[in-house]
C-alpha cells in the first residue's frame, strides 16, 4: 500500500495529531499490558512505517508512560482525558495509532491477534483472524 494520512485525537479533542506513512499492520492485542492500559480485552493498534508524525494541538498535554520492565510497551496520552493517540515507536522505525484515536475508518482491516493465549477468557472471540501466541513471525 502507498503512502496514507491519517488524522485522529483524543476523546475531549485537546490533542490532535495526523500521521503519514505506509500501513503495515494492523494487529489487536490481548497481552495483560494492553488489557490494563485499555481497560478491554484487547488494544486495536495501527502501525504505519516510513512514516512521519505530528502533532497540530495539544502535544504539551501529552504525556507517556513506559512499564520499566518491558522491551516494547510505552502508551502516549492525553493528559486531560487519558485516551491514548499515536506515537512515534523508534525500535520499529514507525508510528503506532491507537486505531480508536482515528478520526476515520482505518485504511486496512485487522489482521491477527497476538498474545492470544494470555486473554482475558471474556475477551471477543468470534472471527476468523489468524491468532499468535506472541508476536508473529
């Protein structure tokens, strides 16, 4: 897929960002960290490369929060209403969205689900989305 914009925010709209890039992948995922940081079953993330973020209001609102231990997890967030927005991911070289964050419908569907076996028994579980135990390869 060539080059997208993407335009998203926050849920009291004090942060809004637009992100452009090519769409690699779309992923929900149902790790304890995600689970907690969203309060569902599973975070919807959007990862995009080559790809370029700004922030047009509110990035001094942003804040973020980085679980000491992990390799990979950071969330970014607003700090009036907590919702997560997109940011920029240096170890993949890209930008990640919070796919709820996008003001429009995300340019590709979900493709699998990751950390399946560590959900949540309740979390959705009803489509025909190839499932990983982690990360795939």
């Amino acid at each position: 897929m060539s080059e997208i914009t993407l335009k998203g925010g926050c849920l009291c709209g004090a942060v809004r960002y637009q992100a452009s890039g090519d769409p690699q992948r779309f992923y929900h995922c149902h790790c304890a960290r995600c689970r907690k940081s969203s309060g569902t079953g599973h975070a919807s993330n959007l990862f995009l490369s080559n790809a370029t973020l700004i922030f047009t209001h509110g990035e001094s609102l942003l804040k973020r929060f980085k679980v000491p231990e992990a390799q990979r997890f950071t969330r970014q967030f607003c700090s009036e209403c907590g919702s997560a927005v997109a940011r920029f991911v240096p170890e993949i070289d890209g930008v990640m969205i919070p796919a709820g964050s996008l003001d429009d419908p995300a340019p590709i569907e979900p493709q699998a689900r990751i950390f399946w076996d560590s959900r949540a028994n309740w979390s959705c579980d009803g489509d025909s989305l190839p499932r990983y135990p982690e990360y795939p390869q």
